[in-house]
C-alpha cells in the first residue's frame, strides 16, 4: 500500500548509501579556515569599513550574500528534518546528523570571506543574518517521503548555483571561486544521498510519484523567506 512515510523494507539498502556517503565525504573532508584569505583581514575598529574598499562586482556578492543567508538557517533545516523524520528509518536521522555537521561550517566560511574582503558592510550582514535566522523556516511539506524529494531538489539547486556563480567569481577572485566549488562537492554529495533514497523508493513502489510531483510542483527555495528574495534573484540571474 502507497504511504507518505519512507518504507522499513529498504533500510538495509539505505544504510548502505549511508555509509558509502560518510566514505565519500571522508576523502574530501575539509575544514573552512583552509579556504579563506587570512592576510586580508583588518581590524574594523582600527579602519572602518567604507564602501570604496569593496573589489567585487555587486551581482556576485548580492550572490554570496544571499548564499549566506540561505545556509545560516540550518538550525530551522535540522529542526524541520528531524522532527518529520521522528519515528522513521533510523539511518535517516543518523545521516541527518552527519549532514548537519558537514553543512555546518558553510555559512561560517562565506560570512568570513565577506568580512575579510570587506565586500560587504560588517553591521549590515550582522543585521540581515539575525533578521532572517529570527524570522525562522519550514517549508510546506511535511511527510517523510515529501520532506526527501524537497530536499533532493534543494541540494541540486544549491549545488548548481554554487558552480555557475564561481564561473563569473572565478574573473575576479580565483580564491572566492575555488571556496564556492569546496561548498558544491559537499552539496553533490547531499543531493546523490536524498537521491538515491527517492530512487529506492520509486523502484519499489513507482506510484510514489504522486508525492512527489507535489513537491515538484510547489517547490520553493529555503531562501524565499529572506528579505527582497525576488529582487535578489533577478540581479544573480542578470550579474552572477
């Protein structure tokens, strides 16, 4: 019988694709200090931040920032995955685990990056990043099998948006756009996991695609909820 929930049948091969992943993410294991440019960095007491010391083209960082933005909600993601997957497949809440601790340092290194740089002004990002992380997130979908396909296609978005915006990074800051792919690898890895698991799913019971096409259908990005989201889209699809 068709469910929303994930299906107990397939935990043996989902524990398999988990542990493949932790393999995986173990040869590319990384820490966010690795990636960023130290000896740009300048006390903002001594020289305070001013506009003229920004080197980068608006749309790219519009494109930072908003991925920023994004990722610093993780705290709401976790909350949201782990209370849809209470009472599931308990490899799903051991990969949820694993997963958060791998998106962890995400924001860490693009908010560094944006200080360091001082492509951005310090209180202004302060500002925003406690906005959006007050004003919480959840997105619409609320039953296991739903909850994977959303973010099976979140991750495929997350990754490509990273790649195709260190392609125009990559003109200006070789180091911006070498960190940017760092944080695709990890999505590429997320979105093959979440992937893999709807695969499963569909090759044992192909009618869980009227799930999934709902998700599909009314899918929106985690970063929908930020302030000025639609202006924000429409400069990185122009710029970045």
């Amino acid at each position: 019988m068709l469910t929303n929930d994930l299906d107990f049948r397939l935990e043996p091969r989902l524990k398999e694709l988990y542990e493949q992943h932790k393999i995986r993410a173990q040869k590319i294991d990384w820490g966010y200090h690795e990636f960023l440019p130290w000896d740009k960095g300048m006390d903002f007491k001594r020289v305070p931040w001013d506009e003229s010391q920004v080197t980068l083209p608006s749309g790219v960082i519009t494109a930072i920032e908003t991925a920023l933005l994004t990722e610093v909600n993780l705290p709401w993601f976790t909350t949201y995955l782990s209370a849809t997957f209470k009472g599931s497949l308990s490899v799903i809440t051991d990969f949820i685990h694993t997963w958060t601790s791998e998106e962890d340092q995400h924001s860490n290194l693009l908010e560094t990056y944006l200080l360091l740089t001082r492509s951005v002004n310090p209180k202004r990002i302060h500002e925003l990043r406690k906005s959006v992380v007050e004003g919480g997130f959840e997105p619409d979908f609320h039953t296991p099998i739903e909850a994977m396909t959303y973010t099976t296609l979140q991750e495929l978005a997350t990754m490509v948006f990273y790649n195709n915006v260190a392609k125009v990074a990559s003109k200006h800051d070789p180091d911006l756009a070498t960190l940017l792919r760092r944080l695709a690898k990890d999505e590429t890895l997320h979105y093959a996991f979440y992937r893999d698991v709807i695969r499963t799913h569909l090759e044992l019971e192909p009618n869980y695609c009227y799930h999934i096409a709902n998700v599909i259908k009314n899918f929106k990005m985690p970063g929908a909820v930020m302030p000025d989201f639609e202006n924000r889209m429409a400069i990185i699809a122009k710029e970045a």
